[in-house]
C-alpha cells in the first residue's frame, strides 16, 4: 500500500475551497486565506492540506490546547487511558501499540510512560506532535493518511486505538476500508479499541440556536459522506468483518454545563470550544460572517448552560 501524502498544488486551490463551499456560494473571510504546501490558512485559523481528506477541524497550537484538555477530561471520565484488557500484555517486553489519529500524542505520551516495555506509535495526518525533548524513548510519531492504508505489515501491533475520529471519515470508509485496516494491522490475540462520541440534548431542552448549530453541522457532514453519530453503527461494523471476537460497547454521559457541576463547566468549556473551531468551516457552509458566528456561539453558551445538555462517549473494544 502507498503512503503519499497529497499536498496541494495552485491549481487545486479553488477545488479545495469549493470542498468547504459546498453551495458553491461566495467565499467570505477569504482575504486571510492563503495556501502553502503543508498547510492551509483559513480565517486565521491553520488546516492540513491533503487533497482526499475530509478533515475540517484546525491543526494549529489553539486545536492542540484543546485536544489536551480534552485528553484529560476524557481520561477522568472513564477512570483510565482504555478499557480493552490489555494491562499485561503492555506489560511483555516489545508488545507493539498504535494510535490512529493521534493528534497531539498526549495519550501516546501517558500511555508510553505507563507501559514503558511496549512500543508505541502515534500516526496522524498533521505533524502536531510533542517536541523531541518530551518524547519518552519507546514512542515514535508519524505523519501519514490513514486513507492510504496504514504503513505496517500484517499482524504488527498488540493493541490498536482510535479516539475521535468520526469528523475524519466518510461512513463508507468507516465500513469498506478504515475497520479492515484496522483489523489488519493487529497480531492475531490482539486488541481494537474505538472511542467515538455524540452530543445529545434532552428532548425538553430548548436550545434553538445549539439545535440550529447542530444541524448545520450534520448537514455539513451528510453533504461530505460523514455520519456525525456514527458511534451506533461501529459494533455492527466490527461485527461484520468476522475477524474480530469479543466484541463490547461501554457508554459514559457526561453532562455539560452547569447543571454537571465543575466537570460539567469544563465539558462546557471543551464543547464551545469545538463549535468555535469549526467557525471556517461551518461559517461558509452555513452562509453567514464570522461575527454571525461569534454571536450565535456567545447564544449556544447561555443555552449550554440552562439546559441539559450531555456527551455521551462510546468505546466499542
Ligand atoms: C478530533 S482529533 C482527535 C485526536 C486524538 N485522537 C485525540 O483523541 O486527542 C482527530 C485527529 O485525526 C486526524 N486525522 C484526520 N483525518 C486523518 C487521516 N485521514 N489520517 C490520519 N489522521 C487523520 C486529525 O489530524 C486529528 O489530529
């Protein structure tokens, strides 16, 4: 399997941007967008820059802020870095890990420190890892698309986890490619974890501009092939590929806002956050300024937090 990276040349430029202008409408904010080889600059906000995919969320320092503190948060919330059974064979000298779509490698970083016998591998698209000087001496990072396939051999890694990736992948690639790659990659005995998460509102919440936020975003993800709440789909998924045993699904629901406490005010914090970083993209989509944007996150922040909202994480093992 090839593991090119695309990068975009000028005359993809308008291809790119009509990816993100799915209405073909006029772009706003473009005066600060430019293109560059690695990246992409929108709306002040940095990008990757690889043609297949679909990607939309930012890979610039404000993105990795917020995806370590979402590591934290998360690791609260389920008592621990996974749920699979895999504490002693971390535990057996050279037993391999991976991590796909590692983002900034903070669970590479625990996890690593934790099990430092195991080898581990943090893969991402964008090259957001930690600096040299953090690294431990048993993780290593690496830039490639999962999309081209992973760039290992058959049955190499004892345990294989993916967190967060349900923005990155059309659901057809969740079912015809992204699984059986998974699957492939994993020594025969050895473990896949999933974690994937979906924002719910109780049915009495009113929240008009959330729900008016939120099905922006759905629609902005239908219109890329993306299923936003995929995580009920991936047991059957797991299931069909007849490789797999032990198949097993855990939920946590968290609640957000104030009605969750100082967790709960926190979460708040991590989801305002993730609705601001797709302000690029979801701002053209949705056909309004960024200001527009900005005011409607200010009225989602006061629904946040008078209605009951919750996050409820999944992790298929
Ligand atoms: C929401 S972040 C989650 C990061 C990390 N797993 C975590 O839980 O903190 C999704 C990550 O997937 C990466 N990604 C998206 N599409 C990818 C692809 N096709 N191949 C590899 N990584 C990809 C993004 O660059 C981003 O770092």
């Amino acid at each position: 399997m090839t593991n090119t990276k695309a990068t975009m040349s000028q005359a993809s430029i308008d291809d790119t941007f009509a990816n993100f202008d799915n209405n073909n409408n006029s772009i706003e904010n473009s005066s600060d967008e430019c293109i560059l080889d690695s990246f992409r600059y929108i709306g002040g906000r940095r990008f990757h820059n690889v043609l297949d995919a679909k990607y939309f969320l930012p890979n610039d320092n404000g993105e990795v802020d917020r995806l370590e503190g979402q590591h934290f948060l998360y690791r609260h919330i389920w008592q621990g870095n996974f749920s699979s059974p895999v504490t002693q064979r971390l535990q057996q000298p050279g037993a391999c890990v991976l991590d796909v779509g590692c983002g900034p490698g903070s669970w590479i970083l625990e996890m690593s420190c934790d099990f430092p016998s195991a080898i581990f591998v943090g893969l991402d698209i964008s090259p957001i890892f930690p600096p040299e000087q953090k690294k431990p001496p048993n993780a290593t990072f690496l830039q490639a698309n999962l999309l081209d396939g992973l760039p290992f051999p058959d049955g190499t890694f004892d345990f294989v986890y993916q967190r967060f990736m349900s923005s990155a992948l059309e659901e057809s690639q969740w079912r015809d490619e992204v699984i059986a790659e998974l699957v492939r990659v994993i020594k025969p005995g050895g473990w896949i974890e999933l974690m994937e998460l979906d924002v719910v509102c109780t049915e009495d919440t009113n929240a008009p501009t959330y729900q008016r936020f939120n099905r922006s975003l759905m629609d902005f993800l239908a219109d890329r092939g993306i299923n936003g709440l995929i995580s009920s789909k991936l047991k059957g998924y797991l299931e069909s590929t007849k490789q797999l045993t032990n198949i097993q699904c855990e939920e946590r629901s968290t609640r957000i806002g104030q009605w969750g406490g100082r967790l709960g005010e926190m979460m708040c914090v991590d989801l305002l956050e993730g609705v601001a970083a797709c302000k690029p993209a979801l701002s053209q989509f949705m056909n309004i300024t960024y200001d527009e944007f900005d005011s409607m996150l200010q009225t989602v922040r006061m629904e946040v937090d008078s209605s009951q909202f919750c996050y409820k994480t999944h992790r298929q093992v």
